[in-house]
C-alpha cells in the first residue's frame, strides 16, 4: 500500500472512526482502523466495536492498492498532531509496518494481521427512506438521557422510534422517568418501530452532528444504517418490544404551575446543595398565594427552601421527587417558560414546554 492523501480529511475520518473502535480482549484486531486504499483512488476506513460499525471513504492518490489493520489511538494521536499547513500525508504499508510521512514528520506504526478484521454489515431489507439529519439529532437529543444504563431489559436501555401521521416519534424511558419527543418530517415514511440501544447512541450522534442535509436510512430486523456523502454507520437494534406508554400518562391533571425555565433551574440546582443521598426534593404548589415552594432537607447539612412565582391553576400540592429527574429534561426545553402537571399524590408529574407540544417529560414522584 502507498498512498497519499490530505491532512484535514484524514484527520477527521480518522477522528471519526477511532472513537467507534472497540476494546476487545479476545480480538485485539477490534482496536484497529482498516486502512483499504483500492484502485479507484479512494482510502476507506473502517472502525466495529461488533455493536456499531464505520466506513469512510475519503479521496486519495493511490500508487499501489492494499491493506493495513492500524491501531486506532495510535493512529488518531499521530494524525492528531500534525501541524494544520502540513496538506499531504503519505503512507505507505512495508513488512508489517506502516510510515507516515508529511514535509516535517514521519512515523512508523506497527500493524496486526487484517484477515481477522470483521466485515460491516450491510442493512440490505429494502427499508430504506430519508431523514433530515439534524431533526433526527435533535430527536435522539431530546431523549436519550432518560433511558435505562441497564441491559437487564434490553428494550428500556434503548430509544423507541416510530412513526406517526407527519411525525417521527422519540421515547425514552427507565421506568421511573419518560421523555418523548415529536419530530415533523416532510415526506411522511412510515419505516415501523426501532430500538436503538442507548450506548450506541453517543456516537450515533458524533457522526450525524456533523450533516446538515438529508441522510439515507436502511432498516431490517437487526440493524439500522445511515449513508451521507461517503460516511456509513451501522447500528445493531433490540429484538424486542417497547411497552405501551400512552397508557401510563394522565389524561388530565389536578394542579398546573407554569414557571420561567431558568428560575426553576436555579432553585434545583440551589436545593441539590441540601439533598438527601435520594436526591429528593419537595415541590408544594399554593393556588391562594400564587407560588411553587421547593425545599430540601439533609440532616448532616441543613436545609434549604425557594419560593419562586408561578400562574396556578388547580388544587393545592405537596410532592416530592428526585431532583436528577426532573432537572434532566430542561435540556430539552427550549421555550423560556414551563408548565407542571400534577396528577395527585403517588401519580405522575407531567413537565411541557409553554408553546410547544412536541415535547412531554413524565417523573415518578418519590415516596416519603
């Protein structure tokens, strides 16, 4: 292998691909990059951790066509480092060795045997469709940091995804907390229901930030890809069955308090300070004077109660929950103001947006 290539699209392909590299005790070959220079003047690179996949196809000189299994962080950190007006790389592959030369550096990386090296699996059931990739983004976004870390029910450590009517739907849950996200689209695909897992989803993320356009999507049973202008990602999706949530959330609620965002996130933030090792926190909502009270109490610290303003509606409340849970969502939140609805006691709390109904976010309450 002898090729040559520009600095900056190898530095960012490389960039790409290291952080999808797996660690694998049993199949070193995993922490490698495949570097593949072929005939047609292109260098493809690909990273599996078995679980996500990806391949880059970069434009490249190519003298001689081959093969190289290179390690990722070793190679990433090179590449890394060198200088912006150095435009050229040259590698070139030589007795298991691959140099990496430009006009004012060169190294030398050891190799592993590339036989061993998975092949990417292509999604190949015919599902396949366009999405915006930043609403895509901006769904998964919106989210994905209220499912399950445990893999002990595969399809809460995951976000459902599903069509319906001109939206593309996004749901996320750990059985004490729920996000959903609605996202319009376009051109109206109905593509069935999906299961990413939630580990994958970070870097699902990283590659997709970067597109500004519409992505092409492949769906089958085991799998989803995402293809745009000669990046293709691979995801592994759950064989299972996302519990029906509609049926847990209130229909209509028993006290609504609406809030400025940002000074209800400051009184969390302020009350995380006395909380307990639970997290929890006790919100009380007064129709008569107009206000929404949140206290905490820690016996080794103190303890610490916010009034802030609110338009209230309905009877009077007194509730506690984890702090975590609640503040998590305002992430999500881009309006200025919030509404809470509260269902009663032992019942969930339902947070939205003021002007925006694409987003609801569901808490448990704590019991005393």
């Amino acid at each position: 292998m002898r090729i040559e290539c520009a600095q900056e699209k190898l530095r960012e392909a490389v960039g790409l691909a290291e952080r999808i590299s797996g660690k694998h005790m049993t199949l070193p070959v995993l922490s490698c990059l495949l570097l593949e220079a072929t005939k047609d003047n292109h260098l493809v690179i690909k990273a599996t951790n078995l679980d996500l996949g990806i391949e880059i196809i970069i434009p490249a000189k190519v003298e001689e066509p081959g093969v190289a299994a290179i390690p990722g962080s070793t190679l990433a950190s090179f590449v890394g480092g060198i200088s912006d007006g150095e435009k050229g790389v040259k590698i070139t592959l030589q007795q298991g060795n691959v140099k990496i030369n430009t006009a004012k550096s060169s190294g030398v990386i050891k190799t592993l045997p590339h036989d061993d090296f998975p092949s990417i699996p292509r999604a190949d059931s015919g599902n396949s469709f366009s999405l915006n990739a930043p609403d895509f983004v901006k769904g998964l976004k919106s989210v994905w940091y209220s499912s399950s870390i445990s893999s002990i029910k595969p399809e809460l450590s995951s976000v459902y995804v599903y069509c319906e009517e001109e939206f593309v739907v996004f749901v996320a849950t750990d059985s004490f907390r729920l996000a959903e996200k609605r996202v319009k689209i376009k051109k109206n695909k109905d593509f069935g229901t999906i299961l990413i897992p939630h580990k994958n989803i970070p870097e699902i993320l990283r590659v997709l930030e970067n597109i500004n356009g519409e992505v092409n999507v492949e769906l089958d049973k085991n799998q989803i890809s995402f293809n745009y202008n000669g990046v293709y990602l691979v995801s592994r999706v759950i064989d299972g069955v996302f519990p029906d949530y509609k049926q847990i959330i209130p229909k209509q609620g028993v006290t609504e308090a609406i809030l400025l965002k940002q000074d209800l996130m400051n009184a969390l933030k302020l009350s995380n300070i006395f909380s307990d090792k639970f997290n929890q926190i006790n919100i009380k909502v007064a129709p008569d004077s107009k206000k929404c009270e949140i206290k905490t109490k820690n016996n080794d610290i103190g303890e610490n109660l916010t009034a802030l303003d609110a338009v209230v509606t309905g009877e009077a409340v007194d509730i506690n929950f984890n702090y975590k849970y609640i503040i998590d969502c305002f992430q999500s939140v881009d309006s200025d103001s919030v509404a809470l609805t509260f269902n009663g006691m032992h019942r969930p709390l339902i947070i939205t947006p003021v002007s925006d109904n694409t987003f609801r976010y569901i808490v448990m309450p704590m019991n005393r």
